[in-house]
C-alpha cells in the first residue's frame, strides 16, 4: 500500500472539495473537513503499524519520476525520526478542526476557505516529513507558507486586521528569505553531489571540507529561522500572538518542527563534518534562546504570545540535543519534538477556550477565572505543567533524555539549560495564577460566557492530549523504540564519516 502517497494528496483532495463547498453550508464543510482528517488519522495509524521499529533505515518508499532532466523524483519513504512526526500531523490536525468549529463564523472570510486551507497545510506538512527528495522536500517546505499566511492573516477575531496582516508578512517573509538561502544550497548540492536529489545517494557522497560547510550553512540557516532559534526567533510571537488558537497550536505545535527534524535529516546525514564543525555555535544559539526566551516570557501579559515565547525555549532544549551527538540526547529531542507539539498544542487550544469566552488574549483581563470555569481552569494547570516538564508527565520524559545525553559531553551547557527549567516554572505557574486563581476579576462576573464550564465538544478536544501526555509521561517506550533507531543510525553515519577523514 502506497502509505506515504496516500497521507500527502488525502488532505490536499479533501482541501479542494471543502473549498467547493457552498458558504451558505458552513457546517457541511466543518463536517468534510473533520471526516476527512479523521480518514487520514486512520492511513497515519496503518503506516505506524506497517514499520518496522528495529530498522533504523528509511522505510515504506515510493518513488514516480518527476523532472528526468534534473534526476529529481517523486521519492517519499520514513524513518522513525519522521514516522513520529507524521503521526503528529494526523492526529493534532482533527483535533484542531474541532477546537476551531467556530473560529471562523465571525469573519468575512469563509468558512469552507477556513477548513480548506487547514487541510491544505496538513498535506503540506505531511509531504515535507516524508519526502525523501531534497528538490522535493524544498516544494513541500515552501508551499506550506502559503495556507499558514492566509490562516494567520485572514482569520481570527481577538487581535486587529492590521495586527494579523503584519504578523503574517513577516513570517512569511522571514521564511522566505530562509528558503531563498536553502534554494542555492539544493542548488550548490545537485552541482557537488553527483546531478541528483536524492536523499539516499546523497548521504554517501563525498564533498570537499569547504563546499560541505557552505551547504550546511545554506540549509542551517533556512532550518534555523523556521524553528526558530535565537536570533530568528522573533516572527514567532507575532504570528503566534495574531493566529487563531487551533491556527497557532498547528504553527507551534507541528510546522516549527520542520527546522529541527531539516536538522535532523538534512544537515547531520548530509554534511556531517560541518555538522560537527558548527555544533558549538549551534549549541550557543540553543542555550541563548532558552534563557533569554523564558525571561521574556515572565513579562508577557499576552496569553498567546507568552506561550509563543515558551516554545522558543523549548526550541533551544531540542537544539542542544541535537548537536550533543549522543544517543540519549538525540532520541529525547526528536521525543522532544513530539511531546512538545502533545503539550504545547494543548496549552493553546485551551488559551483558545479562555480567549472565545473572554474576547481578550490579555492576563489582565481574567483573575481568579478559575472560581466560574474549575475544570477548564483545571486543564490549563494540566497543559502548564505538562509545559514545564513535571515528572509524571511527557515532556519530562524527552527533557530529562537530553539533559542527561548533554550532561555527558558538556557539563556546562547542561546546567545552563537546567536554568531554563527553573524559569519555566515561573512563567508558567505565574501565568496559572494571574489567570486563573486568586480573587475574581469583577469584569468577568458580566460575560455570559465565562459562566460556560468545558462543553462536550471541548472535552472531546482534549481529551485525548491528556491521555496522551500522561501514558507517555509513563510509558514512553512504544515511540522511543521507533525513535533510536533511527538517531542511532543518523548518529552512526556522523561519527563514522568523522572517523574516515
């Protein structure tokens, strides 16, 4: 069964369906919409249990010839680096259509263009994980900018037009000026690397200590702003602040992942002698961006934005991982970047509920919100903790993984970024308590909605990231057996080619 095939044109069919649907229908087009991602769900479980976990190589390929002229194909197959990531993908993207069933009632765009192109960056995403073309993961890689920008800048009804408008421009200019230093790297790799684009010749072909650096560059830099790591990070709060919730919980929560799983597949396979040329830098920018992201975070009174700038700190936990070259370390950032998009999604579709019932993303405006809505309130102390990595809960498992791989190569770095754990706690239980405890703002006694405790509808979003969270926070061995294999193999190939030169 052609898996890979299926998960990328399912969504993309299902988006141009859904945009054919009437905006007289705005109901029907949710319904397509959610079926349709709940179907793909269903190709995403049969891929996971069609892979074989002791195998550490690419799996499930398909290639179709594409451009003969150029040698380029298209070739998809996974490893258990991107299986995770794909499976990801599925499941977050139902999740959001239903925690979004009424984000775009309000707007003048419609609501059929709303699922569409939701459906359209699930395929979008989907094709950059599985790609296993370097010509085509770079289509996939900026194609997907297209329905982010419209998702960001045409819809959402708590921040101004002009505030949506200018946060979309500039991620997509900063992306795009990424992909532009990415192109001439695709470019500079077919000319050096044998007149192909494929990413299994690739590995193994020889390039010259210069030319191997440039090309690291090239593509380190489009990874590093779509991450993003500090000093790119700064699109991020924006476009997350201006994002509808479920918009900015798929933006966060799975497309940053593109810049650290490109690192993963690309840059470390592909160029491993500048990988470990650069790994200090690298690691630098990491830890900066733990620090100095967790500060900013403590002094946002934007519940979007603060949860923008928590994700940037994460961001530099999974650099670190990265580029430490050790197995704990590299499988617990690439868990990392699963139960980072399990949590984080989490915390902003329920920042999402808050912002529907009070029509403010501002701290200020709530205060002791947790006297009217107790299980809501609930759920958002849950996804703050998950956040902040309690033990018990998933994200603990990836961030003790990579502070213990750290720890054996660097002692330093790994208590910098411990800091980062204890700043964690206090912009996110800071957060907890500002919104939701303490003496209830007057101004919430006069909003209807914030008398509304968690619907049903709102439980079944939930639900299983909760589920999820806690049966991994336990439990994590079913995906890190998916996992090292495939670090293992990455990590292989880097020391090995090391050790030749």
């Amino acid at each position: 069964m052609n898996y890979l095939t299926i998960l990328t044109l399912s969504p993309l069919i299902g988006a141009m369906i859904v945009a054919f649907v009437p905006k007289s229908e705005p109901k029907l087009a949710k319904l397509i919409a959610l079926f349709w991602s709940l179907a793909v769900l269903v190709v995403a479980g049969s891929a996971w249990l069609a892979f074989d976990p002791k195998d550490g190589g690419l799996q499930l390929r398909e290639s179709y010839n594409w451009i003969p002229v150029w040698n380029a194909k298209f070739t998809f197959a996974t490893d258990g680096i991107s299986l995770v990531m794909l499976l990801l993908v599925a499941l977050l993207v139902p999740i959001v259509i239903l925690a979004s069933w009424h984000d775009a009632e309000n707007s003048r765009r419609s609501v059929p263009a709303y699922f569409a192109l939701i459906l359209a960056l699930e395929g979008t995403m989907i094709g950059v994980f599985a790609a296993a073309d370097v010509l085509l993961f770079y289509l996939f890689f900026e194609v997907m900018l297209v329905p982010m920008y419209f998702l960001i800048g045409s819809f959402g009804n708590d921040v101004p037009a002009k505030q949506r408008q200018y946060a979309a421009v500039k991620f997509f200019l900063y992306s795009l000026v990424g992909g532009l230093f990415m192109l001439a790297a695709v470019v500079g790799l077919w000319v050096a690397g044998s007149k192909t684009f494929d990413w299994q010749t690739l590995v193994n072909a020889d390039f010259s200590t210069g030319t191997e650096r440039w090309l690291f560059l090239g593509f380190f830099i489009a990874f590093a702003i779509k991450a993003p790591f500090f000093p790119f990070h700064t699109w991020l709060p924006d476009a997350g602040g201006a994002a509808p919730a479920g918009t900015a919980a798929l933006l966060v929560g799975v497309m940053d992942k593109v810049g650290t799983f490109g690192i993963l597949r690309y840059c470390l396979p592909l160029f491993p002698e500048a990988s470990k040329y650069f790994a200090p830098w690298a690691i630098a920018l990491a830890l900066v961006g733990i620090i100095y992201a967790a500060l900013l975070a403590v002094g946002q009174n934007d519940l979007k934005r603060l949860v923008s700038y928590t994700s940037i700190a994460h961001f530099g936990f999974i650099g670190i991982g990265i580029f430490a070259f050790t197995l704990q370390a590299g499988s617990g950032a690439v868990l990392y970047m699963l139960n980072h998009g399990l949590a984080t999604g989490l915390l902003f579709l329920v920042v999402g509920m808050f912002v529907y019932r009070r029509g403010s993303t501002l701290v200020t405006d709530f205060g002791g919100a947790g006297k009217l809505v107790p299980l809501l309130a609930g759920i958002f102390l849950f996804a703050g903790l998950a956040s902040l990595s309690l033990p018990g809960l998933a994200p603990f498992v990836s961030e003790f993984l990579v502070l213990i791989g750290v720890f054996q190569v660097n002692v330093t770095v790994a208590v910098i970024a411990t800091a980062g754990i204890i700043l964690a706690a206090c912009y996110v239980l800071w957060m907890v308590q500002r919104t939701t405890q303490g003496a209830l703002n007057p101004a919430l006694s006069g909003v209807d909605n914030m008398r509304r405790d968690l619907t049903a509808r709102e439980m079944i979003v939930v639900a299983p990231l909760v589920a999820l969270i806690l049966a991994l926070g336990f439990y994590p061995k079913p995906v890190l057996d998916v996992i090292n294999p495939a670090v293992e193999r990455t990590l292989t190939h880097v020391t090995s080619v090391e050790a030749g030169k």
